[in-house]
C-alpha cells in the first residue's frame, strides 16, 4: 500500500508549530525524527507514535494497537496506533507528539 499523499499532507500540517523535525520515507511509510531519532511513523493511513511508560496507558485505555510487522505480525516496535480524534483535533495531537518527542530523544 503506497503512502497516502493526503493524508500525510493533513497529518503534517496538523504538526506545524511543534518545532523542526525531518521527515524520511521508509518501508512504504514516512518516519518523523527529531534530531535523527523517530517519535511517529504515518503508514497504512494511520499515525503511530512512540510510547514507553509514561505514555503507554493512553494508547491502551482507548484500544488502540501496537505497530507490529513481519508475515506474522510478531514483530512488535515501541509505537502505538493514534486515535482518529487525537488526529483531526490539532491541539491535543501536538501534545501528544510532544511527549512522543521526548521519549524519543531520551
């Protein structure tokens, strides 16, 4: 599945004001970094941003899932699918992007 223009181009302009990031097409998909180090992927028309403890529990308290890969799904990365509203209300995306920014650069 190639990436979807218009929705990359609607995710990244709901970014703009959180500060630089590069962006890198990857794997079908567009990883965003932050001094080199990645804090989302926008693949398969979803946006998955990077979790780990501090974060964790609100990606799971809303059902979403883990980005996994392989031809088993077995492989699992630290990234969990970003709900739709998060998405489409530009405040609380760049919120949760920022926190999703800083683990990455932990």
């Amino acid at each position: 599945m190639a990436l979807n223009d218009e929705f990359k181009n609607f995710v990244l302009d709901q970014l703009q004001g959180i500060g630089e990031f590069e962006t890198k097409r990857m794997f079908g998909g567009l990883a965003l970094l932050s001094h080199g180090s990645a804090f989302a992927k926008i693949k398969h028309d979803k946006v998955w941003l990077k979790v780990d403890n501090t974060n964790i529990a609100d990606f799971e308290r809303l059902g979403m899932n883990q980005y996994s890969y392989g031809k088993d799904n077995s492989r699992k990365l630290n990234f969990y699918e970003t709900p739709i509203d998060v998405i489409e209300d530009r405040d609380k995306l760049q919120e949760w992007v920022k926190k999703s920014i800083e683990i990455a650069l932990k």
